[in-house]
C-alpha cells in the first residue's frame, strides 16, 4: 500500500511517500523523500514493525534502521542514521 508521508530530518522537513507491504510476517518496500529512495526489508506487522535500507546520497551510501507501525491516519515511524534521526509521520 502506497502511504504519504512527511520526513522530519536534522536538515528540515520534506515530502515523501512509502510503498509498503506485509505478508506473513516479512515486511519490504520503498521509502523515498527529496530525490532519493531506497527500498527496505524488515519483519513484523502492522502493529509494529522493523526494517532497514540505505540511501544513496551525494556524500556516500546513508544506512538506517527504523522503527514503525500503521494506524488510522497512516504510517508514524523513526530511522536511526548515522547522520541523526529521520522521523515520519502521515501527511496531513
């Protein structure tokens, strides 16, 4: 399922989208904001999952893991980076 998102990062807030799926358990996708994306594998449901992925950003590859969960108004999550915190939450 496609979700709009908006990223908070260190560097400010930004549009986004994540295409999410999850089937018995194994979570995959595609997080994307600015002009990045990366996809992702993880594991869980849609009461609280993990994954992870990397960005391929001008400064080299950027790796994160994050954790999420889907509720009535859409996907709310954090991604630990080595660059700092990117938070996502629904667009509103």
């Amino acid at each position: 399922m496609l979700y709009g998102i908006i990223v908070r990062t260190p560097f400010g807030r930004f549009n986004g989208k994540m295409d999410l799926e999850i089937n018995d358990g194994k979570v995959s996708g595609m997080l994307s904001f600015m002009d990045f994306s990366s996809e992702f594998q993880g594991e869980g449901d849609i009461d609280g999952f993990s994954f992870s992925g990397s960005f391929d950003i001008p400064i080299g590859s950027l790796d994160y893991k994050a954790e999420a969960s889907v509720k009535d108004d859409g996907v709310h999550g954090v991604a630990d980076t080595r660059l700092g915190k990117l938070e996502f939450a629904p667009e509103r």
